[in-house]
C-alpha cells in the first residue's frame, strides 16, 4: 500500500506500506479468519477517505509550531515541579506547610 499526501507547506510525501496477510496462513482461529479480518479492515479505511481523496471532505488538522510545543511542554514541567514542591512541604501535623 503506497499513501501520499501534501503537507501544509505544499510538500509531497509519501510512504510504502507492505500488507502480508501470508503471515497469518496455517493459523486456527476462532471466528472470521485474520485475512478477512484484515480485508473488512482495508475496506473500511478505503470508505473513510474516499470523501476526502474525492474533495468532498477536508481533514480538520491542527497544526502547532516547535516553539509551540517546547513552551507547552516547560509549562507542563514547571507546574509538575510547582505542584512536587508542594507536597515535599507538606509535614504530618500541619509543620512546614506553607500553603
């Protein structure tokens, strides 16, 4: 399976996937075999971007910035660290809480 795509800058990407359904040949299962299990599942992707390969349906993408990403993760961090400060404060007995 080959699957290609533009990124917002315009950029063409594209990635090749290899679909081997012969791994799964001489297996015993219980139920649908594996390989129309994986079949039903093809065909199921396929109905889900057939609107949008058509034109008839845009992906809602939301699209942040490295920067972006580094300053929410520092404040992530600090408010960690703000809130393990807390408890390290913290006594049995009310001492040394300082909140």
């Amino acid at each position: 399976m080959k699957a290609r795509y533009k990124t917002d800058q315009g950029e063409e990407r594209a990635a090749t996937f290899r679909l081997d359904v012969y791994q799964y040949y001489g297996m015993k299962t219980i139920g649908k075999p594996p390989e129309y299990e994986v079949a039903e599942a093809l065909k199921k992707i396929a109905d889900d971007l057939r609107p949008i390969l058509r034109g008839n349906a845009r992906l809602s993408v939301a699209t942040v910035t490295e920067q972006e990403v580094r300053q929410e993760l520092e404040a992530q961090r600090a408010q960690w660290r703000e809130m393990r400060g807390r408890e390290t404060t913290k006594r049995p007995g009310g001492e040394g809480d300082e909140t």
